[in-house]
C-alpha cells in the first residue's frame, strides 16, 4: 500500500521542490527595477579606473631597461690575462670609475625618481579629476535612472493626493481596515476599470474606496510621463485603503 | 495517478508564479481622506396617491441626512432631470453635476394608506445600491420619510439610520411671576411631531428610557419632595417608584430593562443604587461620605459609571456590580461630570470644564483615556447619544434661552433644534424603536 504511493509522492516533492526553486529564483526578479539599475552603474564604474591603470604601468619599465646593460660590459674587460698588476690597477681604476659613475648614476636616478614622483603626482591628479569628473558623469547618468523611479514616485504622491481629497470614509470606517483595489489606467491617465480585489469585510468602506477612485476619476499628470515608465508603474496598479487618521 | 499529481503540481506552479507576478505590481497606500459631506440628489418623489401632498416627504429625507453632516444634498434648481424610476435615470446628468448617489421614488396609494417605492443609485459605478418600499398611511409620512433616511443611511454608511428614533426632554415657560410650568416632552428627531407627556406645576427632572422605548423614568416634585415616577408611553399609566427621605434622582435603565439606577440620599450623603423594578428590592451599590450621582450603565450591564466628588473635584467613577469594586475612570481636568456611554461601550460623553472655565461636552475613549471636546459653546450640559452613536444631544444656551443643539460624534456638524416650549434641557435620546 505504501510503495503504491512512494512514486507519487517522490514526484509530488520533486515538483514541489522545482516550485520552491522557482519562487526562490524568482524572488529576488521581483525586487525594485530601480536598485538592479543603480548597480550596474558602480560595476561601470570600475571597469573604468581598470582602463585607467594599465596606461601607468606599462610607463615605468620601459625607462628602467636602458641602465642594465653597461655592467655587463665592464664584466667582459675581466678577461685580459697579461697584465695582471695593470689590470688590478685598471681595475681600482674602473673601480673608482665606476663608484663615480654609480655616484652619478645614483643621482641621475634620484632625479630620475624624483621626476617620476611628480609625474607620478600629476598623474594621480590628473586621473583624481579625470575620475571626479567620470563619477559626477555616472551620476547624472544615475540620475537618469533613478528618477524614472523618482518621477514615478512623484506622480505616485500626485495620484495619492488626488484620491485622498476625493475620499470621504463612511462613519463606520474604522482605523487599519483594508481594502484592495485594482486599477487599470491609459496613457492618458483615464481610469479603464476599478475592482476591489480584497474587500474590508464593510461594503459601505468598499464602495467608499472605489467612489474616491471614480470620483478622482482621471490622471492627466499621467500623459507627461515617458511611455516606459507609464507601462511599468502605472499601467496596472493596486490601491490600499487603510485609514490612519481616523479618531476611532 | 501520476498525470493528475503531475498536472496539479503544473497548475500549482502556474498560481505560484501568477501570485509572484500580481506581487510585482505597484501598491500605492491611501491612508488619509478629506471625508468631505458625500454629495446625494434626493429628487422629489412623484406624489400618485391622490389629492396634494401633505407632507414634503422629500424635503423630510434630505434634512435627515443634511443634518448627519455626512451628506450635502443637491439643490433642487441644479436637477438636469426628474427621474422617479430606473428606466428614467441618466447617469451622465448627475456625474456632470458630480453627485455620488441619487435616490428617486415615488408614492403610491394602496388599500389602507400609502407606500413609498424608492431607488438609490450610486452614479460613480452607474449600480443600484438598494430598491425597497415603505409602507404607511397619509397621517404617518414623516415615519414613511424617516423610513425612508434609516434605509438610505444604513447603506451608504454602514451604520444603522436613527432617524425613526424620538427625543425626551423637560421645558420650563413661566407662566406669571415667579411661576412656571413645566412639561415633558417627546418629538420626532428633527424636532417636528412635539406633544406633551406631562405638565406640571412642579419640576421635572432627568427623564430616561427604558431600553424597549415605551416606558420612561424622571424625577418629579409633584409629591412636594423630589420622588421617581415610571410612566407607560403606550398607556399613560405612571407609578411611583420612590419616596424616600431626602435625594431621589437620576433614575437610569439597565441594558436589559429590569432594574433602575438610582441615586438615593436616605442612608446619609448621595449614593447609587440598583432598584429591581418587579420586586422593588433596593441594593445599595456605592457607599461614600462624598457626593455619588448621575448613574449610567454599560452596555454589558455588569457596571456603572457615575459622577463622585470623593477626589475633591467632581470626576467619573466606575463600578462593577458583582464585587463593589470601584475605578476612576476620568483624570483630565478639574470638572467631568454626567458621563453616558457611547453604544459599544468604547468611550463615554460627559460635561467636562475646560481650562478656559467653559463646561463643554467631551468624548473620552475608555481604554485610552483621551479627550476630545466637541462642542463650542460655554454652558453645555446634559448630554444624551443617539442609538447609533452617530450624533450627540446636548442642551445649551442660545441668546440667553435654553435650547437643545445636536453635534455628530465626530464634532464636524452642529445644529440647533427649536422647540415651541420656552427654555429646553435635559434631553434623553430614545433606543430605537419598534
């Protein structure tokens, strides 16, 4: 009897898994479209101080090579036998030759660094305000998109005032009832159809809502707002009317 | 098996995914409102029933709820149209005039009187939000428009219309020098329909109802000492409750119409007691050297709040019936006086001193213990409550003559009611009425 049930129920919580992932996976796509937007712009942003980098480095090797191969060639006069004495002469004397030459050296490269440093300086303030004037561009460039979100807000609150003044609660309303209304607008800002989709259990504070609503009755606000915006804020929206202000 | 399971678990998904979609939409939350008069056409129903109209009845409905203070009716000049039925009703007409409802009707003779037949619209979503009728004849048309204004406001508010209710209340005109008659008097709630219920030479004080509506209890100094009287409505037949030694008054009704509150002064200083009224068996409820009046029932029936000056100042108290135990109800301000609890219990109206020395009527929720003062004026008293909790009665001063003025419980409506008989107090609002 139980083994007749162990493949259905074997199924069962396989499917049920699959719809768990899928809730799961699906969940974090439900997040505010505002936010994914806003951090796609900071990955943007270091892709853009990675491009900067490389220039500065490839720089500094190409000024150090030059300096090696002069010791290798006072290795290769080692190589004469025949004056022994003469060659440890000459070689205090290329000694001393080349402690001045490595003194001068040494100062041609302090001069060198410290050109370097201020290149380096320059740079680093060049590449500051290259970056300042690169973030304040990503700003703006934010800007653009989280005010889609700001704009919607915005007409958000347009649209609350608007029902708001037009709602006049019944003297049976009650603080925290709740009731759900699905709206459907046009680009226009006109109101295709109000439902109360979860009711507050009193149809005079039922009716009440979709009154407010059909009373509001248009959105003109609503036409200044760019297509895409419009289709994924308002298009279809839900409205909860929950009393909060009322005295009982 | 396993293609059903399979396929339930399909159709499983479907919804999960469905509801996460319906999640992604946008939800604005409306937690404010102007609660602006809600704007109604009542338009002049078509008087068939032969002969003119006696009575407005129209003009009846519309005054009951203008005076709510929760509806603004449209003017009659602004109509576009006279409809009497649904077939005649042009929504665009009223939307153009932005009217949330429109209540049309007409009266019809029938065998033994007439009847009302009404419609009530609601233009925003173009549905019929009630079609009914009301019976009556041609003397009872006020009770036919009142009918008519319970119906209407229960719809549209959700609270049940107290417009069908009457009001109670004690008128002084003097009637030589120094003499004065008085009278109890009971009307309709809009003030109309006033007779006489006694006339006496004597004061008359603090009537009640009993919760049934047909019996009344006041004080009356016709017996040369203050005594409790119980007077049948229905058949004029009164009853002397009490005689006692000193203080008898404030007589108050139990929720369930069996025993009376009472305030007795025979034992020593005032205190409340319950009067079994088949047995007139006494119980003394508050045992106090300080003063205790003004009783008033909860609507459980198991206590009583009333006024005590035992802080010093006069406040309300409470007391719970089965074991005596005592409670101080009111703490804001030097002065709260004449409690009556609001139906459901909640909150109670009292007589309550501001700090500017105006007695004012205030609301103060029980559990919370905030007051709010509804009234304007400077020497209001007496406040009774209409059964629905909607609206306040109070008496008042106007012009240096009492009057009765009438306040809606969320203080935004305030009307003054005349009475034919000089100066007007302590009015008792009737329960409803069968």
């Amino acid at each position: 009897m139980y083994r007749a049930l162990t493949l259905p129920l074997l199924v069962t919580i396989f499917f049920h898994g699959i719809i768990l992932a899928a809730i799961l996976i699906d969940a974090p796509k439900e997040e505010p479209k505002v936010r994914r937007a806003a951090t796609e712009y900071i990955r943007a942003e270091l892709v853009t101080i990675e491009k900067l980098q490389p220039k500065k480095k490839p720089a500094k090797p190409r000024k150090k090579t030059p300096k090696k191969p002069s010791k290798k060639s006072v290795d290769e006069s080692k190589a004469k036998r025949l004056a022994e004495e003469k060659a440890a002469r000459e070689k205090a004397n290329q000694k001393q030759a080349q402690e001045t030459k490595s003194k001068q050296e040494k100062e041609r490269k302090e001069a060198q660094e410290k050109k370097r440093q201020r290149e380096k300086q320059q740079r680093i303030q060049e590449q500051n305000e290259r970056e300042l004037s690169d973030s304040i561009d990503q700003e703006s460039a934010l800007k653009q998109v989280t005010s889609a979100a700001e704009l919607a807000n915005s007409y958000i609150a347009l649209i609350t005032e608007s029902i708001q003044n037009s709602w006049s609660r019944p003297p049976s309303a009650r603080n925290n009832m709740e009731a759900e209304l699905a709206l459907q607008l046009m680009p226009t800002g006109e109101v295709v159809s109000v439902n109360v989709v979860k009711s507050s259990g009193n149809p005079a504070f039922d009716r009440s809502a979709e009154v407010a609503v059909l009373r509001a009755g248009r959105f003109p606000e609503l036409q200044q707002l760019p297509i895409k915006v419009f289709e994924d804020y308002f298009r279809r929206l839900h409205l909860k009317f929950r009393p909060e202000d009322l005295r009982q | 098996m396993i293609r059903t399971l399979v396929a339930l678990c399909f159709v499983n998904f479907v919804n999960i995914a469905f509801i996460n979609y319906a999640q992604a939409q946008l939800v604005i939350e409306i937690t404010q409102g102007r609660d602006d008069p809600t704007s109604i056409a009542v338009v002049p129903f078509d008087w068939k029933a032969g002969g003119g109209e006696p009575v407005d009845v129209t003009a009846i409905i519309e005054a009951d709820l203008e005076r709510t203070g929760q509806f603004s009716p449209v003017s009659r000049d602004d109509m576009l149209g006279s409809p009497h039925e649904s077939s005649e009703v042009f929504y665009r007409d009223w939307r153009a005039l932005k009217v949330d409802y429109l209540l049309v009707g007409k009266m019809l003779p029938t065998a033994n009187g007439v009847v009302a037949e009404y419609e009530l619209f609601d233009v925003y979503t173009q549905k019929m939000v009630v079609k009914d009728r009301q019976v009556g004849t041609l003397s009872t048309l006020r009770d036919i428009a009142h009918g008519v204004s319970d119906r209407v406001y229960e719809k549209l508010t959700g609270i049940r219309g107290a417009f069908s209710t009457r009001l109670l209340y004690v008128s002084a005109l003097e009637s030589g020098p120094g003499q004065f008659t008085y009278r109890l008097l009971i009307s309709d709630v809009d003030g109309a329909r006033e007779r006489v219920v006694l006339e006496s030479p004597d004061p008359i004080l603090t009537p009640s109802w009993s919760p049934d509506g047909d019996t009344i209890a006041y004080v009356s100094f016709e017996t040369s000492r203050p005594a409790i009287f119980m007077h049948k409505l229905s058949t004029n037949q009164r009853t002397q409750l009490t005689d006692f030694k000193g203080l008898n008054g404030a007589p108050s009704w139990s929720p369930d119409g069996k025993s009376l509150a009472l305030v007795l002064s025979k034992d020593g200083s005032p205190d409340i007691y319950v009067m079994n009224i088949e047995t007139r068996e006494l119980k003394r409820v508050t045992r106090h050297y300080a003063i205790d009046t003004e009783p008033s029932w909860m609507p459980d029936g198991k206590s009583i709040i009333y006024t005590s000056d035992r802080g010093g100042k006069p406040q309300i108290y409470q007391v719970t019936l089965a074991n005596g135990y005592e409670e101080r109800v009111t703490f804001d301000g030097s002065y709260n006086a004449r409690a009556r609890v609001v139906p459901g219990g909640r909150s109670i109206i009292m007589v309550h001193r501001s700090e500017q020395g105006d007695y004012q009527i205030a609301l103060q929720d029980i559990q919370r213990g905030t007051i709010q003062v509804l009234t304007e004026t400077s020497l209001d008293e007496s406040p009774s409550i209409s059964p629905n909790g909607a609206m306040l009665l109070y008496a008042t001063k106007h012009r240096g003559k009492g009057i009765l003025a009438e306040v809606s419980l969320d203080g935004g409506v305030k009307n003054l009611l005349p009475s034919q008989y000089g100066d007007v107090r302590e009015p008792a609002w009737s329960p409803y009425l069968q």
